[in-house]
C-alpha cells in the first residue's frame, strides 16, 4: 500500500487500528449510491467483496476521462474493494454468492426490488442462513409505494424532489448541482444506517433489513427549504448562491474576480459595515437580519457596488482578519490544490493494479483519533480477486474454478482498452 500525504501526529487520526476491521461486506451494488456506501466501509477497514457482472460496474464505461482503461468514475466509488466477476443469471453464480453471504456481516445491493428475490438471493432466502446478516437494499423509491418499480438517476430525484426548481438564478430553468449529490448522501446514510444496525445487532444478535432510498433521502436533505414549504405550503423562488433566511449570504463581483460572503449574525454584519465604511450600508433597515431579508434587494445592490472597488485578494484579506466568513470562488482544481487539503492529509496516493500510483480524494473520517479511515489500494479492476476469494471464503480449489472460467459462470481480470468499455 501507498499513502502519503498522511499527518504523522498521534491523536489526528493517525491510529493503526480499523474500526472496521474484520467486518465482511458483500458489494452487491453499482454506480454511485451503493458503492461509495462499501467505500466508506472498505476505508474503515472492512473486507469488501464487489461482485460484479461479466461486463463490469456500468461506471467502469463512465468516460473519459480514463486511466490506463480504467474510468475515473468508477475510481472514486470502488478503493479498497476485491472485485469478483459472476454471471449472476446463472444458477450456478447465484448459489456461490448464496455461499459468500452465509459468512457475511453486511450485504449491499442497489437492484430494482424484487429483482435478486428472483434469483434466490432477497433478504428472507438469505437471512434463513444467516439471521446475522445485515442486507442493505438502495433503491430510487423504496421497497413499497406507487414509485417502488421506477428506476432513478441522481438527476431524476434532483428534479423530482425539487432541488433543480430551488437552485440556479431567478428567471432562468431548472439547474442540476454539479455532482450526483443525492447519490452521495444515500451512501453515506446507508453507512450511517449500518453503524446503528451493527450496534443493534451487538445487543440482539440479530440482523435486519434496511430499506433505503434516494427519493428519502433527498426530500431529507432538503432541511430547512422543505421545512419552511411545510408550515407555509408556498415553495421557495431560485435565488442563485443566495440564502432564504440569510442574508448577506451569496456570490458577489468584485473588481477582478468573484467571492462569497456568509454573514450569519447581526454583529458580523455590524464589522462587516464598519469594514466596507460606506454610509449606504449603515441604513436602519439592514441592522437585524429579518430587515436584511426582508429588503434584501436593496442591501444586496449596495453591496455589490462596495465589493466591486477592490480586488478578491484584498477583500479577504480584510474580511478573514476580522472574522467574516468568505471564501474565493475555486473552481475543482483550485480546490483540490488549496493547502487546507494538503494539511488534512490529501491527496491520498494509491497503487493500482494497472495505472500505477493515482490520486484519490481522502475520507473525511480520516481523522479518528484511534481508528481513522485508511485505504488499502486503489479498485480494482474487473474480477481482479475472483480467484482468491473463491479460494479462501469457499474453499474451491483451482481446478473447481478454472472449471468455473470454462463455463461462463465466473470470470478472471482481463484488462480491457478504454475504448472497449
């Protein structure tokens, strides 16, 4: 393994130990929800099985970019993960994972419900074996409701939930956030959802079933604008990178550049006037917060015409110095390079199999004073392991799998050109 880049102080997040460690997962999953769900368990330190179809984790074609055949999508979902490649049409692939999950602590699937109950391997055929088993089903709507057999992109929810109705600039369409946002935070409640089972099962020594969507969890991290659509039944305008409830709380232009102001209390907007010096600003009407939002138009316009007389770099410069939250606006390189990152212990450099030594972004649970998320390697590539964990966890000998290859039932690495993905 490789990784550099680490703090090396005890006591921030340098502990050797994995809070994971041990803990078997079987990766039933795809694409983004489900995987970056096993990723976080993998970088804890869980043994992670992906199982994968013959022709690979449709983000394995996500590209370019691509490195060495290998699509950067699929890299930032799949670290630490042993890949095993199985048809799992196959009677003969779905009784070797029934055999794998016997000894599992957690399984994670993301099929269309009903889907693997199918082919043998739904929750109730395989808690009959091991009433242990912690099963993970992510899904866009759920196992129930008149949703339950839609199938849903990352943007199908964004749209749906009203996320792309609230974001982007008054006047314009809809606009999606630029990442697979509620993907993202399926997975890491997914985790959430198998730390707490865990526990649960530590006392009951049972496992359970966890039902879980994006369609949940987006209406769930819609917070305070769903909230505020509830007591009041009228949804919220688009008012660009600006805040509802807070204001200053946006974007703006200054004079060679953009950066953004988070003023969340009175007496920060009380120095911020006191820094800007401009007579506009101290009008009554701006000094509480519900007279900023309330005349928000106006507030914004004389701010706009103060922050526009100086650069970026002098604005925070001034700002930073007397505690008002602002920030440049970076684009994802300026991001990945800002020096923050590099002290929190990032980029993390791990081998792959293929591309040598690549860049990952670091867990942010990197920072456990005693067991702190660590990788192992980079993902695989495609039935990298199916050898060795048939092997070790089912005791086939070689020839049981080679029988196995000949018969289109599992499958062997066999690295492939981007363009064949």
């Amino acid at each position: 393994m490789t990784v550099t880049g680490a703090s090396s102080e005890v006591g921030d997040g340098t502990g050797t130990s994995q809070a994971y460690g041990g803990l078997k997962v079987l990766d039933l999953s795809h694409v983004l929800a489900g995987p970056y769900c096993t990723q976080m368990l993998a970088d804890l330190g869980a043994d992670v099985v992906k199982v994968e179809p013959p022709w690979g984790d449709a983000t394995r074609g996500w590209g370019p970019p691509y490195v060495e055949g290998e699509a950067a999508y699929f890299l930032s979902a799949n670290r630490g993960k042993r890949s095993v490649a199985l048809d799992l049409r196959t009677p003969q692939a779905q009784g070797l994972v029934r055999r794998l999950a016997r000894d599992a602590d957690v399984l994670v699937e993301n099929g269309r419900p009903g889907r693997l109950d199918e082919w043998g391997l739904g929750y109730r055929r395989l808690a009959a074996d091991n009433p242990g088993l912690i099963y993970v089903s992510v899904s866009g709507f759920g196992q129930s409701g008149p949703r339950a057999q839609e199938g849903a992109y990352d943007l199908v929810l964004q749209a749906l939930t009203g996320l792309m109705a609230a974001t982007g600039e008054l006047g314009h369409g809809p606009t999606r956030v630029g990442v697979a946002l509620f993907d993202v935070l399926t997975g890491v409640t997914a985790a959430a959802g198998i730390g707490a089972a865990l526990h649960e099962r530590a006392r009951s020594g049972q496992g359970q079933w966890l039902d879980l969507s994006l369609f949940d969890v987006a209406l769930a991290s819609m917070v305070n604008v769903a909230q505020s659509t509830l007591v009041t039944g009228e949804s919220p305008e688009r008012l660009g990178s600006a805040h509802p409830s807070i204001v200053p709380y946006q974007a703006f232009q200054s004079a060679d550049g953009w950066l953004v102001l988070a003023v969340g209390g009175d007496r920060q907007f009380a120095r911020l006037v006191e820094l800007c010096n401009d007579e506009a600003l101290r009008d009554p009407r701006f000094a509480s917060n519900q007279g900023r939002v309330r005349d928000r138009s106006d507030l914004v316009r004389e701010l706009e015409r103060v922050l526009r007389t100086r650069g970026t770099a002098e604005w925070l410069e001034v700002l930073t110095a007397n505690n008002i939250p602002c920030s440049p606006v970076q684009d994802i390189a300026q991001a990945m390079e800002d020096p923050q990152m590099a002290a929190r212990g990032g980029p993390w450099h791990l081998e792959h199999t293929l591309a040598g030594t690549i860049p990952h972004v670091p867990s942010p649970l990197s920072h456990l004073s005693r067991s702190p998320a660590r990788p192992t390697h980079a993902a695989p590539i495609l039935g990298q392991d199916t050898r060795t964990v048939l092997r070790e966890q089912l005791g086939l000998t070689d020839g049981d799998i080679d029988g196995l290859f000949d018969e289109g039932i599992a499958f062997e690495a066999k690295p492939a050109p981007a363009s064949a993905v």
